[in-house]
C-alpha cells in the first residue's frame, strides 16, 4: 500500500493501525502518532544540509525519511524484522540517500531471539531471551565504521545495549534520540560525554558536551 507522507510516496503494510486510522499527516514532517510527534519535529529541525544520520529499529523508515530529505548525507535505516525491511527497501528507493540494512544492532555478534508484535506491522517487536522464537543476526554498530553525526534509537528495550557497542561510532555523534524502556540505563551515554537535554514521557533528546568549554556542542541545534 502507498500513502503520501512528507511530500513522497511511502510503501506499508495494511495492519499498520496509526496509517489504517489515517493518522499520518502528510502536510507536516510528523508520523502523527500523539506520542512521537515531538520527536519527529525535534528531528526534523535538528537535521543540518550535509550530516549523516542513522534510524536504529527503521521499521519502514517514517523518521529515515524525513532525515533523507533535510540532508544531503546518507541515512542509514537499521531494521531487523525481515518483511518489515522489505518495506522499507521499498521506501529507501524514493530517496536515494536512504541505506537500509537488515541486521539487529547490539553489545556483541550474535543471534538473538525476538517476538512478535500480535500486530504483524503496528506493534514491538522485540529481543526476549526467555521466550522469542524468531532468531535475528545482530551486530555492533562499530562493526560497520560508519560517521554518524545523529542518531534515532527506538528499539523496544535494547538501547542500552545498542549504545554499548557503538562506542567508537558516538566519538562523531552530536546529538541522540531515544525512546526509554524499564530497565534501561544510559550511564555509558554520560561516559561518552553526553547529557540528557529534553524528555518527554519515555522519549529522550541527549547532546554531547564540548570538550574545551564544558557547553553542548552546537552542531546540531535543538
């Protein structure tokens, strides 16, 4: 299925509720989910002309798009759930600068076992040791070498370990944003020099400090 959304045809699956409900506003650069719809806007206001930025857990790459269009860098969309990628191939051919890639992002190299949402597109997908039946290969972000100046992370409960095995990555990343489940914590992000600038529910917005000045880096203004 095809809707417009942010000025470009975007590729999804019936099933999807807050595209079926028709909450999906294609006259501003938000998803039109209540929840998100900060982020969306911080993100689309944050995106400068030439930097890189990747979308971690892409799904069909709503927020990779709106990076894509605001910059001339490449978006990197990571996306683990197979027919899910599918889609988003789809939606990364509309915008050249769009990457997608069908991994899962983690602490380490390994297979790791996720569960579906009961909503085949709507819903989490997400790792569960303890019960996950669909096994996703997963790797470390600094596996890839790439230069990421911001970063989306909306990965149902492993971000924290997203983080830890992008270490290397974050030395050129600005400005991050997150959504937070129960049991995550974010002291490495602090580690690595950054603060939590915003937050609004369990969406949080955190920057990287100045070295020299102690202030936020201004390279990405919010």
């Amino acid at each position: 299925m095809i809707k417009k959304f942010d000025g470009h045809d975007f590729h999804y699956e019936k099933g999807m509720p807050q595209i079926d409900r028709g909450n999906m506003r294609d006259d501003s650069p938000t998803f039109g989910v209540k929840s998100e719809i900060f982020l969306t806007e911080f993100i689309a206001n944050s995106i400068s002309e030439n930097c890189n930025f990747a979308d971690i857990g892409a799904h069909f790459g709503q927020i990779g798009m709106i990076a894509a269009k605001r910059t001339k860098g490449n978006v990197y969309c990571f996306e683990p759930i197979l027919d899910i990628y599918k889609v988003l191939e789809k939606n990364c051919k509309v915008l050249p600068n769009m990457i997608p890639y069908n991994v899962g992002l983690y602490n380490e190299n390994k297979k790791l076992p996720f569960t579906r949402s009961s909503m085949k597109y709507g819903g989490a997908n997400k790792i569960n040791e303890l019960s996950g039946d669909l096994y996703i290969d997963c790797r470390k972000l600094d596996d890839y070498d790439l230069h990421i100046d911001i970063m989306n992370i909306d990965v149902e409960g492993a971000a924290d370990k997203v983080i830890e095995g992008a270490e290397k990555t974050l030395k050129n990343t600005t400005l991050i944003f997150l959504e937070k489940h129960s049991g995550e914590s974010f002291e490495k992000l602090e580690e690595y020099g950054f603060e939590c600038v915003y937050q609004v529910l369990n969406h949080y917005i955190y920057k990287k400090r100045d070295e020299k000045n102690g202030s936020y880096s201004r390279t990405c203004e919010l």
